[in-house]
C-alpha cells in the first residue's frame, strides 16, 4: 500500500482545492448576515478565489518546473491552510475575500503540480490507475461541495467550511513529504512576470467592472473607465507574450480552429453550467426557507449527473468525434438553462428546476472528458501541456466572469420584477435578505402582497439569469459545431510524456496535462 501514498497526497490536495469553488454556495446567505455584506461582496467571495486560480495556473506551473513540483505543492498546501484559517477568523467582507484570494493563490500552486508528481511517481500500468483515481476524486469533489458546505455551515457554522481544510492540509503536507519524490526541469526557462502581470490585471478589472454594473450601470464613468483598463492590460498581454522569447502562453496555438474551439467552450461551459448556482442558492435559502443541506441537495442533480455521465462517456463515447462530445454537451446545457427559464415562475419551489438541472449534468459529463485531450491533441506535442494549462486557466476565468456576468443580470432581473415601488428591495434581496424583509413586513394582507413580489422578483431574476446561460452554452455548442471539423476522436489525442517534457498543469476532468 506504501506504493500510494503519493496518490493520496495529491488526491487530499485535489480533492480540497476543488471541494472549495462550490462549498462557499451554500454558505453564502450565512455569510450576508453574519458580516453584513451586500451583494457585490458576496459576488467577490466566489468569484476573487476562481480568479486568483485562472491568473496563477500557468505561471505556477513555470515556477514548479524551476524550483521543484514537490516545493511547490508543499507551498500551496501551506499558503492555502493559512489561507482558510484566515477565512474562517475573518471579522469582515474586506478580509474575508483577501484571504479567498490567497486561498486561490495556494490552489493554483497545487492544481499546477498534482499531474506532474503523479506522472514522476507511477509508471505503466499504475500510471493509468493513479489518473483514473484523480479523475474520480475530482469529480466527486464538484458533487461533495454543496452537501460538505451545507452539513458544516447548518451543524457548526459557515466558518466551518474553512477551518475544515486545516486537518486535510496537515495530513496531505505529511503524506506528501513521506512518500513523494522531488522532480523539476533543467532547462526550465525563466518565469514570464510580465505576461503574468498583465493577465491578472485584465482579469480583475474586467471582472471587477461587471460586478459594479449592479451599482454603477453599465453607461457609468467606473464601469467604462475599468472596462477600459482591462482590455488595454489584455491588449499588453498580447504584445508582451507576442515579444517573449519564453511565453506564459504561446499565442501561435490560437492559429488552430481545433483549439479556439476547445478554449470557446471550455471558458463557456463554465459560466454557463456552474456560475448561476450561487443565485439559485440565495433564493432556495433567503426566499424559499431551505436550510443549507436542502439547498445542497437541490444543486446535486447537476454535480451528480455530470460525475455519472462522465464516467460512461469516457467508456463508451471514446470513439466519438469530440465535435459531437463537447459541442453536444454544450447543447445540452444550454437546453438545461432553458428548461429551468421556462418551468420557473413565481410561487414555484425547487422542483421546478431538477429537470433542466439534470440535462445540464448530462451535458457536463458528456463534454468534459473531451475537452483536455482535444486540446492536447489539437497542438504539437511540445505544447500539449500548455495547452492543458490553458484551458484549466479557460474554465476558471469562465467561472469567475459568469458569476459577474450573470450578477448584473440577477440583480436587474429583480429590480425589475419588484417594480417602480419595491426597488429599494433589490439589494437586500439579492444579499439574501429576503427572509428578513418578510419578517419586518406587517402581518396579513401586507405580508402575503410582500410575499407574492418577493416570489414574482426572485423568479424574474433567475429566469432572465437562466436565458443568459443558455445562450452562453449554445454559443459555445456553435462555436464547436463550425470551428471543429469531423476530428480525432478525443481519445486518440496524443498525450505528453511526463518524462520528458516538463510538467506543471493538469485537467480537472482528469487527463493529464504536461507544460513545456
């Protein structure tokens, strides 16, 4: 058994950094309370931890190459304890999302290195079962998130889902120096700081320009002026990777249609398959009454679908051209965003979006294992593990831009279901006050009017959020259908070998992923 312990080591370390993007859901209306937060930073607390991840992956994995995977992941695991704990003492809004962004700091460096000291530590056959047991572990964590952060946040309080990562680093940090060896790259280059610099620049600002439309509106001097900011940091980006003799990330890849494609959809079937589920949390809890746990089971049908069918499509849909995988997959969840638009309406409870929460997991799992190996395979070899770092850094940045994208949209969605004469109520709504605006209402007749709108302004909200993630899902279903043509089935694509090409990032679907 000694023989996997490095499995465990990094599966700990998986399994925590991605239990971490969805637990924080179902703890948020705790949160709004608890720190008298409004909406815009409840949007941050999500959004800053997959932001810091979509900035660092790329360069994290450059450092590790220099200095060492296992140091590296050491350093993660110790930067994202420390983190948590912070988290779990913050004392408000401010700290709390300094020390989430910290945490995502600490998960780039793992999520960077995980593949690269499973491929150092396993050959052959127990290569191929050390993957599967990571893909699994990582699909089980996307289920877990919501039920771990209910059970926590509902028996011992939202703090809970943060110092629960304290004893899993310790553990994970032990193994790790016990049984994993150290590997690097020779020839390493040097880190791009200026790529990295202007990227998360241009993430951030873009980012942070979306989240204040609530707010400022979109015509206003802030959101134009940081909207400005980040395409001119995305704009040096480009200029800075284009001049590099060592880039981040080598632009000559997007001469590929197979890899715009692949980078399309995975940027897309993030926002349009995950980002709404924060605002389907707040009404399930805020305005339905549900308790943390019951809001969790409600999102489970995605998760659960997605792990269920991505285990059987990477069985039996191996031999399927990836433009029908991925751009099917993404039809589906922009069918599934539809479907809960359109059997969603006022006075409705959580039943009315399992069905269209269950073909979005379908969806999910049947586009997800496609998307690494054709995005590998898409490219020479030499630059399959850029590759696969790239879309890692696609699918976070997806995530944090539709959690912004469809906040603005959310919060319209209510204003304008609550009307001329309720609009004051937008905002303490969307932070998850609704069960408190209720209960300040007089009793009777005036209460039961409240209640209608309360109802009528969080189903306008949603619906309009939903129509929003479909046309994300289907536009990234078109981008596949036309910029991919027939194809190698994703299973074919060539993949790197770890031995002999440095290593430094990996797939949450599981496939391995080697930098150059």
């Amino acid at each position: 058994m000694r023989k996997w312990l490095p499995l465990t080591a990094v599966c700990l370390g998986a399994f925590m950094l991605l239990v971490d993007v969805t637990i924080v859901t179902v703890a948020l209306p705790d949160m709004s309370a608890d720190m008298q937060t409004g909406f815009a930073g409840l949007q941050w607390v999500m959004d800053v931890y997959a932001l810091a991840l979509a900035a660092l992956l790329l360069g994290a994995g450059s450092l590790a190459d220099r200095i060492g995977r296992r140091r590296v992941y050491l350093i993660g695991l110790g930067l994202f304890a420390a983190a948590s704990l912070a988290c779990g003492l913050a004392t408000g809004p401010a700290e709390l999302i300094a020390f989430r962004a910290v945490q995502g700091i600490g998960g780039a460096a793992m999520f960077a290195t995980t593949m690269a000291l499973l491929s150092a530590s396993y050959q052959g056959r127990d290569r191929g079962v050390a993957f599967g047991v990571w893909g699994a572990v990582n699909g089980a964590a996307a289920a877990a998130g919501p039920i771990i952060g209910g059970l926590l946040t509902e028996n011992f309080g939202w703090r809970w889902i943060f110092f629960i990562n304290l004893p899993v680093s310790v553990l994970a940090v032990y193994v790790t120096l016990k049984a994993v060896a150290e590997s690097r790259n020779p020839h390493a280059g040097r880190l791009d700081l200026p790529g990295m610099a202007t990227f998360t620049a241009g993430a951030a600002a873009v980012t942070y320009a979306v989240i204040r439309v609530g707010e400022n509106g979109w015509g206003s001097p802030t959101t134009l002026g940081l909207l400005g900011l980040g395409f001119a940091a995305f704009a040096a980006f480009v200029l800075v990777e284009l001049r590099s003799t060592r880039p981040m990330l080598d632009l000559s890849l997007f001469r590929s249609r197979t890899f715009v494609a692949v980078m399309a959809a995975g940027l897309l079937l993030s926002g349009a398959a995950f980002s709404y589920l924060m605002y389907v949390s707040l009404w399930l809890q805020s305005a339905e009454g549900m308790s943390p746990v019951g809001a969790g089971l409600v999102l489970l049908p995605l998760s659960a679908a997605g792990f269920v069918v991505a285990a059987v499509a990477g069985r039996l849909l191996h031999a399927v051209p990836p433009r029908l995988t991925i751009g099917g997959g993404l039809l589906l969840i922009g069918v599934g965003a539809l479907l809960q638009a359109w059997m969603l309406d006022a006075g409705d409870g959580w039943t009315a979006l399992v069905p269209g929460l269950l073909v979005t997991g379908v969806g999910v799992g049947a586009a997800t294992p496609a998307l690494a190996a054709t995005a590998m395979g898409a490219v020479a070899p030499a630059r399959a593990g850029m590759a696969g770092g790239a879309l890692n850094t696609a699918r976070q940045l997806g995530t944090a831009l539709g959690i912004a994208v469809l906040g603005a949209v959310f919060h319209a969605g209510l204003r304008s279901g609550l009307g001329e004469g309720g609009r004051g109520l937008a905002e303490p709504l969307a932070s998850g006050g609704a069960g408190q605006v209720l209960a300040e209402a007089p009793a009777g007749a005036a209460r039961e009017a409240l209640t209608g709108l309360v109802e009528a302004a969080f189903a306008s909200g949603l619906r309009e959020t939903f129509l929003v993630s479909a046309v994300m899902g289907l536009a990234g279903a078109l981008a596949v259908f036309l910029l991919l043509r027939g194809g190698t089935p994703a299973a074919a694509a060539p993949l790197p070998r770890p031995r002999t090409e440095p290593a430094g990032a990996q797939d949450p679907a599981g496939a391995p992923a080697v930098r150059n």
